[in-house]
C-alpha cells in the first residue's frame, strides 16, 4: 500500500491546516485574476491565444507547483476572456458575478455535496427545496408548487417539455419513457413565438418530435406572441386534426426581450388541454420588483417555468431551475434506480434525481441563497430596474440619432438596432471589427430577416453616459 | 437614473480594490466551513435540517453583510453536509475535491466565461478543445477526435446516444433532428449490459424511443457484458428484424465497477453498423495510469467515449467530457440559431454551442487543467491504483471474514457484499442507522435481486487500516 500522506495536500480538509492551505490557495487564484487591463477583452486573435494555451502541458510527469500553475492560467486564460462587468460587453445575456455567488463556489466545490441522493446532500437538498418554494411564493403559485434546479436555460426548458410531452402521453394511456413515442406523437405540436428561444425547437428535436413539430406562431411589433395568430394557429391546428401538447410563452425573447402575453395564452391553453411552459430565463428575475412583476401577470398560471440566474440574477454559470405548479408533475418523470432514491428510506428523506434529467449534480443553490440575502429585495428590485430604465434609455438616444434606427421597442434590458443606408455586411464587418479590436462585445442579429446590431444590458454598473459613449464608438466604426 | 456607485461593492471587480475585497469574502468563505467535526455527516434529521434551512429568510427586504450571510450557511448547511474527504464516507462515486480545482472554481466563476460563443469565452474555447485533444490522445483516438464538456456522465451518455440515433437516421436519409423519429425506429435498440448505469435507459426515454428499446445483455460473474450473450441478443434481434443502432460498453459499473470488453464489443459492433459508445465515467480515469490502462483495451474504437472527471479525477461537480472519434460526428448536432454560431465569423472562432445540447455553459475545463497540471501524471496514477488496491483489500478481508460475503470481485474501486444469514432487512437497517447516527455513508444495493452493501473508494487518503474499521463497525452494527 501507498504511502498516502504525500497526497494529504491536495485534497480540500476542513481542519485548521486544511482551511489554512486553501484559504492561501485562494488568494493565490483571486491574485491570478490581477491582469493588464485590456477593456472588454484583449485583442488576440484566435491563433494566438490557441498558441498561449497550447504551451501548457496538461498533465506534465511531475506536478507543477500550485502557484504557478494559477499564475500561467492567469497569463494564458484570465487576461484574455471577455468581461462581462466591463461597460463595453453589451452582446449577450452574459453577465457579471456578484461577489456572494463567487466566493459560494468555494464552499461548494470543498464541500461537493452532489444533490441526486439524500445521502450526498442531506441539508444541501433542503436549501434546494427551500429556494424553490421561495419561487414557488414569488411567481404566485399554489403550495403545491416546487422546482428543481437546472444547468441552464436550456435544460430547463427540456425538462417542462419532457413534462409536457410525458403529460400528453399518460392523457392516452401511454407511459412514453417506457414505451417510447405512440404512433399518435406524429400529431404533437409544441407551440412557440417565432421569437422564442432557439431551446424549444432543440427540445423537440431530443424528445424525438423533431423540430418540425414546433409551429411558430408570429408576434407583434414589439416580439411578443400575437393572441390573434395563435387563436388562428390552434384554429389551423385543429382542423388539421393536430394536438397543442404544449404552449411555450417567452417572458423575455433572447433578442428583444419581449414578453408574451402569459395570461391570455393561459386561456388558450387551458381550453386546448395543452401544458402551458413559461421561458421566464430572461424577464423572470421581475418576480423580484413591485414595479416589473405586473409585466409577468399570468405567469402564475403556468404549468412549468424556467428561471434563469445566471442571467438577471447575477448568477455566474451554472444556476437555472425549472420550477411546476405541482410537485406530483414530477412522478411523470421519476425512473428509481437501486442505488438511489429506493423509496424505502427513513421519514422526510428527498432524493431529488427524481425530478432531474441528470444524476450527479452540484449544489448551486446555495450560491443563490447567499447572493439574494446578501443583496435582499430592495436592492435587486432597483438593479433590475436600472437595466430596464437604460435600456429605454439606449432606445430614446438612438431615436433622437441619425445613425441608428430602432428595430423595435424596448421591452426588457436589450435594444436592438440598425443603421439606415447599411446592409448586414456593413453591421457584420462593424461587430467583428469591435470584437477583434478588443473594443466591444456587441451583438448581432437578425430579427424578421433583418440584420441588426444589439445591445444587452446586464451589468447594473454601467450608467447613460456609458450608453452614449457605446453608440458614438458604433458610429465612428459605421463611419469607417 | 439610479446612483450606481452603492452597488460596486456586489460585482466581481479586477482592479486592486476589487481584487482585494474579493479575497476577503473568499477568506470568510474558507472560513465558514470551519465547523464542529461530525465524522462523516451531522446526526440531525431531515425534519432538525429543514428547521435550520427555513429559519434563513433568502431574500429579506434589505441585504445582510456578506460575513453574516457566509456563517449562516456555515452553521446551517456546511455543518451538515457528508464529507467526501471522511473515510466513513464510502457510499456513492462521490469524490473529496482536490485544491487546485476548488480554488479555480474562483477564477472561473469571477471570469464568468460562458463556452457557447467565443465571443464569451475566446481563450476558455481553446482550453476546453486543449483538454479535449489531451483526452483524445489519452484514449488513444486519431487526430480527428475532440469532445465537449457536459454536465456530468447522464448528460455525456445522453449526447453520446443522441448522435447515435442521428447517426441511425441519416443512414436511412433521415434528419431526426428536424422530423423526428421515423416509422422505422420503432425497430431501433440500444444494447447495454444489465449493469450498465440507468442513464442508458433514460437517455432512451428522452429521445423517444422508450426504456422498452434498450436491450439489457446478461454480464458474467464479475458484472461484465458476456460477449456470448450479446452475441445471441445481436442475432435474436436480426431474427426479429430489429435494429442495433448503439451498442454501450461500461469501464466500470456503477455498484461493482466491472469492465465491459470493449475490443470484443467493437468488432460486433462494427459487424451490425452499430455506434459503439464506451461509458467510462468511472473507469475513465484508467487511461491515466500504465498499470491500468490496459484494463480499458479497445476504448479506442468507440465512436463516442463518456469521461467523468467529478469521479475518479477529483473534481468538484460538475465536470465531464464527451469524446468522439470524430470531430465531425458533431454535425449530426449542429443547430444554427441567428445569435450565436452564425458561420459567419472571423478566421479560428469556434462557437461550441455547436457540439452541446446546452447553451450557456460554465468553464469547468479550467479546473480540471489547474488540477491535472499541479497533480502530474504519476502522483495522479498513483493515487488512482492506491484506490484499486484498497478495492481488493477490502474484498480479500471480506473474504476472510464469516460476517460477510462477497457478492462478486473486485473490478475498480468498489466492494459489493452481503452477510451470511442476513437478509434485505437487515442490510437495509444497518444502512440507514449508520446513515442517521452519522457514523457511516454506506452504499446499499441490489444485484442480480440480492440486496447488497457497498464500499466506494473514492478518497485516495484512506488506508487498509481504515477498511478494518469499517468492517468491524459494519459487523457490530448487524450483530447488534
């Protein structure tokens, strides 16, 4: 046998020299994160920061010293990412860490609770459960409702219609994850905007429905789902004898942020049989304000929601949930295994595997915890406002300015725009130009066949005068 | 417009100031998980932990100081967490994290890189294909392999059989992704050992074709796929005129760590045109050490590899790999959307979204390069081979003992043993009571419907001396 105390070092122990070592380790790391400041980001190109990256031996025969592998991951990585806390990275729904989230990951990694089984995550999974009444609570659902908590947007949006699809099947007798699709599943629809995220046509597509069994419903002005066109499409549907399994409303598009109307979508729902799932990954953290939450109204009415953290949130990747109406919604999912979640555990023991598409998984909820009673509700309510009230104000400075032209309101934190006389080259050559310059992160779209440039507001730091500066560094670019 | 300057102090910042207050809270971070030592977890109940979670109000209207919040949740939660690194915790495939991937946790989070575009992530995107041809070459694949980083191995065995069954269909002219399951796939099988991890099973619920199609092949004595069986299961099939799309061969079960053959399972595989994915989550690792590597012979004739690194690599959740073959399997996949991964971009930009079925997607790939590179390759075979030797300790004390029995060799890491004249009861009220006293993690099973106990050796500090213990206290518990 191996001599293990050589080894003693490496692993997180929680003794006063344990704690010591990674308390050191961790200053090491933060001091890994002190670059040249490079904007945005830096300018290297591809190939050389492959060439940065590809210096390092991965696995060399003998270990490097834990410094200095920090350090060299500081040269080669960390001076050259993206910043999302920068004024100038406006293209994504990316956003900046909140510092109680950041260091919550050290706890989280040490501590590595893996929230499948009771077993590994005996108060972990109560802080699970407990967050996901809080939402439960906020969105204005039942005492029924609860959630889980997800790797992403995407993955939420999978499990509400692996819910859906499962709840469409037990409707005709069928038990899909058995059986597999009913020759009737040729008949499923899922119903979503023409704006919605690019994840539902994804999901139809893993769930073996294909992506072609995802009808696009057209929206209005602003991005949001159109009530007429949907009455119209489920009119069409019907008479094609085609069955709405599910409804997707986006509270939030991923480019304009617009917000269907949930109620009234709820009501069509309801009358067709369909599951009604809100993508509530971007405009969900309204929940938070008195003033925002009326843009949400019939949210509560939803059978499954996606609430997205790392987005309005603050959250960094991953920390996302998908939380239901009713909890018993999970049963449709559950698949026991020997190893875990047996069912014949002591009293109040939750082995949440069973309402997650994945095994293992880490604790990020508590990450959540940390950073919302640390920043409490008036605060977060007054960021979020903040980022909506730019936006608007991002959309009045390119109304009064000749060089831009709104393509649609503004509805949440981004704002989407062209430049009269300009074609999708000239946008193209813009963005790539910002990016490769290490000026700006800007994004790029196309809405209704129509490329435009597009700016996200997630970082609560940045004010109007940093607006005013983005838009005249465009201008300059379009200029030439 | 808000005054933004009371929120700076919230928001991950590089410069000194920032940098400054961020190692602070990262200090009382570490410092939080300084807690009473309760063994291998605290004795309190589900009911005495949700007391203690729901006395935390998560968002009350004005913040609490960060110190408060992170002590809160030490006494709450870091308390009554299991502990990886405690030798009494030997349950489940649950790593102790080591240091350098811990403290990276920092760094990634900080950074907050988000590997769908590169216009998020432009030198993470190059670390994460870095670490992809590492695995590749470790595998033993050609140059034209590479991989992506998953969720954990649910979700790598998930993306593995969905280009399977893509793969399937475009053989027969059929885009699954955008029409959905044909007529035909109603003859579609996975075949995988009747040990093989219940993620097989439901990945073949989420793509639509039902548990029913996965065809479970009988295993040997020792838990392994029997090459004869799958033989007769191939040709029962042909007799019935169902279709082999995906074979799965596990490195490493989940309760007895057998070892499919894979070389005896890629040749049938590539006898029927089926896709041969290799599930080594936990046997992966194998690949890291001379002695072992051998074990895994023809795990470089896979298509599609499953690599764990929150397992047998020491990762804090999440961190695991797909590996193909072929890079360009991946474009059985690829959805364009309008906002990320257009094609359009600058020369070397590599969108990664385009391999995932995630979206946004945290920077994992960071912690496993700062682990393997301060580990080195021989302290990590090390360590890896002081675990396989502790699995035979443990079995060959088993078998010298008239408590208990084996219930099949060892194959990796873990012990899989029953008590003479001791039934499923029994076994189950040792179990929970050592699990409710917080005197012992222990795995409970079933295999083959023999209810069984489970040793997993996850923690490379633990000694033969530390295998005594816990079957002496094992022993007591069921004499008594």
């Amino acid at each position: 046998m191996s001599d293990v105390s050589a080894w003693r070092e490496l692993f997180v122990a929680t003794d006063a020299r344990g704690l010591a070592h990674l308390a050191h380790a961790a200053g090491v790391a933060v001091g890994s994160l002190d670059q040249p400041s490079h904007g945005p980001r830096s300018s290297l190109t591809p190939a050389q920061l492959r060439a940065g990256v590809r210096a390092l031996d991965i696995c060399p025969p003998d270990g490097v010293d834990l410094n200095t592998v920090l350090d060299e991951l500081g040269a080669a990585v960390w001076a050259h990412g993206v910043h999302p806390l920068d004024v100038a990275c406006v293209a994504h729904l990316h956003p900046p860490s909140v510092v109680p989230a950041v260091v919550s990951e050290l706890t989280i990694a040490s501590s590595n609770q893996s929230m499948d089984s009771w077993d590994q995550s005996p108060a972990a999974t109560e802080v699970e459960l407990h967050l996901m009444d809080f939402l439960g609570t906020r969105i204005g659902f039942p005492a029924s409702a609860s959630g889980v908590m997800t790797s992403g947007g995407t993955a939420s949006n999978l499990l509400g219609l692996t819910l859906a699809r499962s709840w469409a099947a037990s409707k005709i007798g069928v038990d899909v994850l058995t059986s597999g699709l009913p020759e009737h599943a040729r008949t499923w629809r899922f119903l979503a905007s023409n704006q919605a995220h690019f994840s539902v046509q994804r999901a139809a597509a893993q769930l073996g429905l294909g992506r072609d069994a995802v009808v696009s419903v057209p929206t209005d002005d602003t991005g949001a789902m159109d009530i007429v066109a949907l009455d119209a499409t489920l009119e069409l549907l019907n008479g094609q004898g085609l069955v709405p399994v599910a409804i997707v409303a986006t509270a939030g598009t991923t480019d304009l942020g617009a917000i269907d109307p949930a109620s009234l979508i709820a009501q069509r729902a309801r009358d067709v049989g369909a599951w009604l799932h809100v993508d509530a990954a971007v405009a969900g953290a309204f929940i938070m304000s008195e003033r925002l939450r009326e843009r949400l109204v019939g949210l509560e009415l939803a059978d499954s929601v996606t609430i997205d953290f790392h987005k309005l949130w603050w959250q960094p990747f991953n920390a996302s949930a998908l939380v239901v109406r009713d909890v018993e919604r999970f049963d449709l999912l559950r698949v026991r295994s020997h190893y875990l979640d047996r069912g014949d555990e002591l009293e109040g023991m939750v082995n949440l595997v069973g309402r997650s598409l994945d095994t293992s998984r880490r604790f990020d909820a508590a990450k959540v915890v940390a950073s919302l009673r640390t920043m409490g509700q008036r605060t977060f309510a007054a960021m979020l406002e903040h980022l909506v009230d730019l936006a608007v104000y991002a959309a009045s400075a390119i109304d009064a300015s000749d060089d831009f032209e709104l393509v649609a309101p503004v509805s949440t934190v981004s704002c989407v725009f062209d430049a009269p006389g300009r074609d999708a080259d000239d946008l193209r050559r813009v963005q790539q130009e910002l990016l490769a310059d290490g000026v700006m992160v800007l994004g790029r779209t196309t809405i209704n066949k129509r490329a435009a440039l597009k700016f996200t507001f997630m970082n609560p730091l940045a004010t109007s005068d940093d607006v005013d500066e983005l838009l005249s560094v465009v201008a300059g670019r379009l200029r030439g």
